[in-house]
C-alpha cells in the first residue's frame, strides 16, 4: 500500500555503503521509520530527501509494519545548518526531543491544535536565520515552552493564579512546578516551593511564545538579563515536564559555552 505524507528527517541510520534508515515526523502518523535504499548514490533522487533534516513529501511503501521510501519530494532543505556547530547542536536537541515525545503510529493532530510538522519546521527555520533578529537561546528558549504546550503541559500565564490580575505594582511570580503565575501581593510569604520573580520582559516573551499563532511565537525582542532569565526557566520546565535531559542539549551548552 502506498502512502503519502509531508515530513521531517529527524534522523537517519546508514546501512552498508548505499542505503539508510530513516525516521521522518510527521502529523498523520507520527514517528515513521523507513528505508531508504540506495539513498547513498550520488544519482539517486532520494539523496537530498533522504538527508537529516529534509522537509520533503515522501511516498512511502507500507507492508505491515515496514515503511520503504518509493519517491519523495523536496520542499525545503535546511542543510546549510550544519555548516554551524552551535546551530547544528540545537537543531540536534529539538530533533531529539521531538524523536522521544512522539509515538509512532498516533494522528498527531488529534492532541493539539498546531501541526508538529510545522512547528518543527519553523523551529529549524529559526535555528538557521539565529543571529539576524534574534539569539540561539531566544529561539531554545521559545521551542521548549511551545512545545511543552503542544504535549499538553501548558502553564497558566493569562493572569495570578488567585485575584486574576494580569499584572501587579510587585511584581508576577512564576511558580514553575505548579505551572501557574502569582501575583505579588498573593504570594504567601511562607511558601517554600520554588519561585521566579518575572523581568516584565521576561513574561512578555512568554506569554508571546504560549498564546501566539506560530508563525509568531519565535518573534520577540528581549534584553539580555530577561533573555537569561527566560532560558533558565524554559529548560528546567521542559525538562521537568519530559522527566529527562538529551545530550544534544549538553553538547549544545557545552560548544555554546553556557555549561555551568
């Protein structure tokens, strides 16, 4: 049977001199891992849809469980990605990410109102333009709080959790465990858990990333303190919510040099 699906090459296993294992995401079936024979050769068609990160329509031969690649169709290479090691890590890290969140044979769209698709795709995008408009860790940063929200850990950021005010003179806290945001004047001066007094800067850029359509939430502009502050926070609620760490994440810090 064949079958047809607009996707993403996460990642790719060789095998023997001319062929490859694939894992392409898409919306339809989730995680697909095929075979991509003769993918290796320099006159093959295959050979630019075949490569990591190729967002290209594949046609795909299904036999039970198996997936072979029959053809496939390029619509946008983000090759020129690996000529940056930063870059190359951090699109490295949302690949894994997505590879470890997404089943295999589940409609993603019947969970969230964003194609993953796209949103993947949009994230590489942003990966590559870094530098122009705004930083790799403002884009990190927006990846993993989006996507948190696609994978249905959205936090409450509209306003305090307890009187509903969307701001307040002293200032919004961010509780990260609770996924909730309080407002100065609500916050029990004896609670214990952690809590993140808000730059203004800083919530303005995370309520962009959470509410906006994602064509828009990678575009804000932020100073470097609030950019700090958000990177922190981004990290440490993504990595709770997904109860791991990936070391593509650590290799990124590591060349970015924002290891500890």
């Amino acid at each position: 049977m064949l079958v047809t699906y607009d996707g993403i090459v996460l990642s790719r296993r060789e095998v023997g001199e001319n062929s490859c294992f694939i894992d392409i995401l898409t919306d339809e079936q989730g995680l697909i891992e095929a075979s991509a024979h003769g993918a290796n050769k320099i006159n093959s068609n295959l050979l630019s849809s075949a490569a990591l990160f190729s967002y290209a329509t594949f046609c795909l031969n299904k036999n039970k469980m198996r997936y072979t690649v029959n053809s496939a169709k390029p619509k946008f290479s983000f090759h020129a990605i690996g000529g940056d090691i930063e870059k190359l890590a951090l699109a490295s890290y949302f690949a894994q990410a997505v590879k470890f969140c997404t089943p295999s044979e589940q409609n993603q769209l019947e969970t969230s109102r964003d194609s993953l698709v796209r949103f993947f795709a949009i994230s590489l995008f942003e990966t590559l333009r870094a530098g122009e408009n705004r930083t790799l860790s403002a884009v990190k940063s927006a990846f993993e709080l989006r996507y948190s929200v696609i994978l249905g850990y959205a936090p409450n950021l509209v306003s305090c959790h307890n009187c509903g005010e969307y701001t307040c003179p002293r200032g919004m806290y961010f509780l990260p465990r609770k996924a909730k945001l309080v407002c100065g004047d609500c916050l029990n001066p004896e609670f214990e858990g952690e809590r993140v007094l808000l730059l203004p800067e800083t919530l303005f850029a995370m309520r962009n990333i959470v509410f906006s359509d994602l064509d828009r939430c990678f575009k804000f502009n932020i100073g470097n303190d609030a950019e700090k502050q958000l990177a922190g926070i981004t990290e440490d609620y993504f990595l709770y919510r997904t109860e791991r760490t990936f070391p593509a994440l650590r290799y990124f810090l590591d060349v970015s040099g924002k290891s500890c």
